[in-house]
C-alpha cells in the first residue's frame, strides 16, 4: 500500500500514491527500523502498516496527548508483504498493532495466529456488515473501499469509444491492449480484482473469464504502484511517466485523489470508474502476538475506530469509515463515484479457495 509524489504538497504532508490508495503520507514518526515498541519503551505504541498508512499530524498529536503513548509508524511495503512478514516475525514482531490486512488476506492472519484477542471500546459502532471474527475478536474493522477498473477520460473521449462499464466489457475487441493489472499473487488490489471476477464468474467459469482477457492483451505488472503510477495514462504520475494504458486496476476512490490534489481543482474527476468491476475491501487492524507494548496498542485500536481518526481517514488515505455516523467530507463527496452493487464474496470462501485460485491464476496469466 512504495511512493510517488503526484508534484503537490500540503504542509509537510506529500500527496502519496501507493496499494491502490492515493494518501497523505503523515508528517512525523514513521521509519523502517524494527523492533517492538521502540525498543522496550513502555511509553512508545508501535504502529506495523503498509505503505500508504496517513493520518493528520494534529489527529496522531490527539492520540498521543490522550493517552501518553507516542506514535511510532513502520511501514512495511504492499498489504501482502507487511502480512507475511509479521506472519514470519510473530514470536518476535516489530510492533504492537498491525493495519491493512484486508479480508483477501485476513483468513491467513488468522490462520498463522498473528493477532490476540482484544475487543476494542465502541466496536459495536462498527457497522455489522464489516465486523469479523465476532466470537474471538482478533481483528477490528478500520475502513472500506472497492477495487475497481478505472478509466482515463480523455483517452476514451479523443477516440470516441465508451468507456467499459462491467467485467464483460473489459474482454470486448474494442478494450483490446488497453487494461494494467497487478498481480494477484503480490498486490492486494490485484487479489480483489481476482476474487471479484470469481465472484462474478463463478468457480467454474473464471478461468475462461481470465483467458479472454489474456487474449485480449491484459498486461500484469507487479504492483499496484507500476499499474496506477507509471502504466495507467489517466494517473497525474502516468502522465509524467508516458504511460499509455487507458485502463488500470485501483479503487473507486482514486477519482477523488486525482481530482482533490490537482492544482487548479478539476470541476469533475479527469478519471472514471467502471462500477461493474468492483469488489469491496475491509481493511482491519489487530493486537499482535507477543506485542511489546499490549496496552499501548489497545489504546491505539481504541482510537482508531473512535469518530476523531475516522473522520480524519477519506482525505488521507482516501477510504471510507466503518463507524456508524462517520460523515464523508463534502470536497470529498464532491468527487466520489457510488458503487450500489459490489461483488463480494464470503471470508469462509475467500480462505476456502484463496491459494488455489492465485496458484491457477498465476500459471494462466504469468506463464
């Protein structure tokens, strides 16, 4: 969830593309060195995240004055990365709470037993439809989002052809060398565009699904950061990278991004969404096991689904919150695409079929 400025700045926070959310990347406490609770210090939570974890300065300074812990944020790479690494460093982790495992990989959080139980407060203003793992609390919901096709309006306005609108349209002859992907054995967009056309297509039809779009020269790059920023020539990055597919894998709220941090403000979004190609994504946060600094991690899940942070989420990491109540921002409503029929998909069948899906998937597309 890698970086890449888009060219605007906002205080001392850089616009930051990265896992398919376009962010704030927040000022202050954030590096790479590891190690629980800084090293011992039972003052100190130590936050483990991918990379496009954002939060205002003032919001963490909230934190921090509220509780007396002080915030210290690793980013570790692509959701799938930071999940597979605290899965290899769980006797030992670099943190206190892990966010941004999503429900594509939550099942092998699980699994590997990275998280111990913690029920945080006000978890029933979590909405139902995003709570998880009810019966051990090992999780809690952060935010949501859909991963979705995105499409450069201007390409398919000079060529006078419609932009495609649902999954079968991304086969047609006409959408031909134009979609980027990323793979769905590393990225955690390019999972959830897999599970979503298996959701729409059905164990049995899926793979045909994947031929066609094979033949109809999808190219797969290996992560979310290449597709958006470099391959997708709708992106303010892709621009200045000469990249020249028209069609990318991202997230219903990319148009936002692109739109909110151009400089002048667009009246409309430059980028559109194909509604029909989207999957809705939980991100979840957990305590981890043989956490250094449990209570302070407690805290911080405490906070994170308390209405302060919540609120502070769509204009930094451009999702939305899972709080009941939580209002969306007005520049933010402005730009945002609705997405009334999501694919979705059961956490039973995702852990169920996850592996062997990206095992055929891979031997179909990257062979």
């Amino acid at each position: 969830m890698s970086t890449s400025t888009t060219g605007t700045t906002r205080k001392c926070a850089a616009v930051v593309i990265g896992l398919g959310v376009l962010t704030l990347a927040a000022c202050g406490s954030s590096d790479s060195g590891g190690g629980s609770g800084d090293d011992g210090d039972p003052k100190t939570v130590t936050l483990v995240s991918h990379d496009s974890f954002a939060a205002s300065e003032d919001v963490l300074e909230a934190f921090e004055e509220e509780s007396g812990y002080q915030v210290r944020v690793l980013k570790d790479g692509d959701a799938g990365q930071a999940v597979n690494k605290a899965i290899l460093t769980k006797d030992n982790p670099q943190g206190d709470v892990l966010f941004g495992v999503d429900n594509t990989l939550l099942s092998r959080a699980l699994d590997n037993g990275l998280f111990q139980p913690y029920e945080a407060k006000e978890s029933d203003a979590v909405l139902p439809e995003y709570r998880a793992d009810q019966d051990g609390h090992r999780v809690t919901a952060v935010d949501t989002g859909d991963v979705c096709v995105n499409y450069d309006k201007a390409y398919f306005a000079e060529h006078e052809l419609d932009p495609p609108a649902s999954f079968d349209d991304l086969a047609e002859p006409a959408y031909k060398d134009l979609l980027v992907t990323s793979n769905a054995a590393t990225s955690s967009p390019g999972l959830g565009f897999l599970l979503g056309t298996a959701a729409a297509y059905g164990d049995d039809q899926w793979q045909d699904y994947w031929k066609k779009l094979e033949a109809n020269g999808v190219k797969v790059v290996d992560g979310w950061e290449q597709a958006y920023n470099e391959e997708f020539s709708g992106s303010a990055g892709g621009k200045k990278a000469g990249g020249e597919r028209p069609l990318v894998v991202s997230y219903a709220s990319s148009p936002p991004a692109e739109a909110i941090f151009a400089d002048p403000q667009p009246e409309t979004a430059p980028t559109g969404v194909a509604t029909g190609t989207c999957f809705r994504q939980v991100e979840y946060a957990g305590l981890l096991s043989n956490a250094g600094n449990p209570e302070g991690g407690k805290a911080l899940l405490d906070f994170m689904i308390g209405k302060t942070f919540q609120d502070d989420m769509p204009l930094n990491m451009f999702v939305d919150p899972v709080r009941e109540g939580a209002q969306l921002p007005e520049e933010y409503r402005k730009y945002a695409v609705e997405v009334d029929e999501p694919e979705t998909m059961a956490p039973e069948t995702i852990a169920e079929n996850r592996d062997e899906w990206v095992k055929a998937w891979t031997s179909l597309v990257l062979k």
